[in-house]
C-alpha cells in the first residue's frame, strides 16, 4: 500500500496539476487566453484557419512539462514543435506561404484599376507611424522596424523582417502579426465607421474594365523585374508570390497551381500556426517589453488602416463620389479577410453594393505594398 501510495504522489509531482495552479500562474493565465483564442476562432470563425492553429500551439506550450518548444541542447533532442519552428526562423515558411498566396491571387481587379496600388500604399502607413513611435519609447531601429512591420497585416513579411532584424522578438512579432490579422472582423470595422459616412458608405462602384489573359501573364514578370531589381531584399517574397501566379495565369501547369494553393499551402499554414502560436510560452510572453511590442503591433495595424480609409476618402473626393473609401481599409495585405470586411460592411448600408472585387485590387496591392516595405526596411537596417 505504502508502495502505491509512494507511486501516485511521484506521478502526481511529475504532472503539471502540481505546478500549474501553484507556482505557474502565467501559464494558467496563458491558457485562458489561448482557449479564448479557440473560441473566437470556432465558434465566431474569425479566420479559424489561422486563429484555431495558433490558440492551440499556445495551449500546447503552457502546459507545465510538455516540452514541446525545448531546445536541442548537445546530444539531446529538442520538442516536436521546435524543429518545425525552424521553418519560421530560418525564413522558409514565409515564402512558401507567398507562393500559396500567388497560386490562389486573381490580380485582375488591381490590373483593371491601377490606382489601387496607390491605396496599397496608403495602407503601409501604420508601418512607418509604428517604427516612429517604438523609437520614441526607446526600441533600437531594427527592433522598431520589426514592430512596424506588423502595420503592414502581412505574418510572412514580419516572421521574415525580424527574423532578419532582431530575431529575439521574433515570437512576440508573429503572434501580434498573425493575430490582429486574424481579428480583422473586429478591428477595422469600427474605424471604417469612424473616418466614412453613411453616405460613402452606402456608394455603388462601376464595374470595372475586364483584363486580358495576356496582361495576366505579363504583369507577374514585369512586377518581378521591376520591384527585385529596385529592391534586391524583396526577392524571396516577390518572386514566390509572383512564381505562383504565374502558376495560376499561365494555364500550362495545372498540377503545380493545384499543388501550391491547397495542399502546400495547408500544410505550412498548419506548421506555421501552431509553431506561432507555441511562441507564446508565458515565461517569454508576459514580460513588458513583449507587451509593449503587442500593443504597438495594434497601433500599427489600425494606422494602416487609417491610412488607407483616408486615402480611399480623397480617392472618392477627387473621382466625384464614385470611388467608395471603404475600399481603402482593404489597402492592408490579409488577403481576402480585409477585403471581405469592405464588402460587408457596404452591403450592410447599400443591399445593393457589391465591393468584394473592387476591394481586392487594394487588397492584393497591399501584399505586394508590404513586400516592398519589408525590402525597404531590410535594406536600411539588414
């Protein structure tokens, strides 16, 4: 019996029960979080795709004992998840999500309206007002470059910026990046009531002119041409997104586009997400410096939003009214999330308004607007 009972208290001490309501309330606080994580994320399905990975590697690392992010020390081997973490560190799965991102990406609509590239543009501001105020609170220039980055709603761009800039706060970086974008649904909303009115709002777009299969061919060369040889850091962003639409528009390679826009682009989101998410470990995550990383990630989001709400206005001043500004929210890279948010918020105040496609030329101008940020940002401070 003394046996027994000597066997149940050693099983009882190596679980984590005995630390986790004792002496680990980070990870119990942590936890709660990541479970808040999950329900937004299954039963509101705000972005699931990213948000249920990303909860659920947080889950995973908070548990007291498990092991799943320890370090590779000498002969001993490392957790599951911090060999696939490897892929984020070393820059591999940000690629091969652009590539996915190419392979599932209609660029017609910002080929039929050019001037939505401007509205991209717009809606990098967060990434500039962010590394601006980081400096101001004392962040050195590479780790302000990288918190400003997440301005630009692009996880890829920000997990390969700092892992070139300060790989340190890496973590801290892609959780905030893969976050707010997969909050989108709560974040821009607000502000698009704030900075429109109802009446632009309520603004029916024409339908825009129809794009030749040949422009669709040529556009991913010549943009791959023109932004790698201005910006040679932006290669492996520009010229993955760019290989997989020409995957997609050149209708020779059927196999590879399939392949790119589902099954490889699945499963790097899982590797990704769950990896991303076992970052958030509480010892590492609940300390200022990450909180202040976190809440400038936000402040950055919502100034690039800003930024293309404001343009999209002047857009709609100059063109009369027949431009309406909520497209300019969709200047952010999450593609299509942001450009879904335009759209139902316009139905919401017209029935009749149909901005999803017109949305999308910001939207994927913004992709290509934050790849160019990160060459930028990489240039001066890599």
């Amino acid at each position: 019996m003394t046996d027994i009972l000597a066997t149940l208290q050693d099983l009882w001490l190596s679980s984590g029960f005995a630390v986790l309501f004792t002496s680990h309330w980070g990870n119990l606080m942590m936890i709660v979080v990541a479970c808040v994580l999950l329900y937004l994320a299954i039963k509101k399905q705000y972005e699931p795709l990213l948000l249920l990975p990303i909860a659920f590697g947080m889950l995973l690392v908070n548990l007291p004992f498990a092991g799943v992010m320890k370090e590779a020390l000498g002969d001993e081997n490392g957790g599951f998840l911090y060999y696939l973490y490897l892929g984020v560190k070393k820059g591999i799965y940000p690629s091969l999500i652009f590539l996915g991102i190419g392979a599932m990406t209609d660029f017609g609509p910002l080929l039929a309206r050019p001037s939505s590239l401007l509205l991209g543009a717009a809606a990098q501001l967060g990434i500039y007002c962010a590394f601006t105020l980081a400096r101001l609170i004392g962040f050195d220039v590479n780790a302000a470059a990288s918190i400003g980055i997440i301005g630009g709603a692009d996880g890829p761009t920000a997990i390969l910026v700092t892992s070139i800039l300060k790989p340190e706060i890496l973590p801290a970086i892609a959780v905030a990046a893969y976050s707010y974008m997969a909050l989108i649904p709560i974040i821009q909303p607000p502000l698009m009531r704030l900075l429109t009115t109802q009446k632009e709002r309520a603004i029916v777009m024409e339908q825009s002119r129809p794009v030749s299969k040949t422009e669709k061919i040529i556009f991913p060369v010549v943009c791959t041409l023109l932004v790698v040889l201005l910006l040679p850091d932006t290669a492996p962003l520009i010229g993955s997104l760019m290989l997989g639409n020409l995957f997609r528009e050149s209708g020779v390679v059927e196999r590879l586009s399939d392949t790119a826009q589902n099954a490889l682009i699945n499963i790097v989101t899982i590797f990704l997400g769950v990896t991303v998410g076992a970052t958030a470990a509480a010892e590492t995550f609940l300390r200022v410096e990450t909180l202040a990383i976190v809440a400038l990630g936000l402040f950055a989001f919502a100034f690039s939003t800003v930024g293309g709400l404001l343009f999209g206005k002047l857009m709609c001043w100059a063109t009369k009214g027949k431009i309406n500004p909520l497209i300019g929210s969709a200047g952010v890279s999450a593609v299509p999330m942001a450009a879904r948010v335009s759209q139902k918020m316009g139905q919401q105040y017209n029935p009749r308004n149909f901005l999803l496609m017109h949305a999308m030329g910001p939207n994927v101008a913004g992709v290509i607007g934050s790849a160019v940020a990160a060459g930028f940002l990489i240039a001066l401070f890599g």
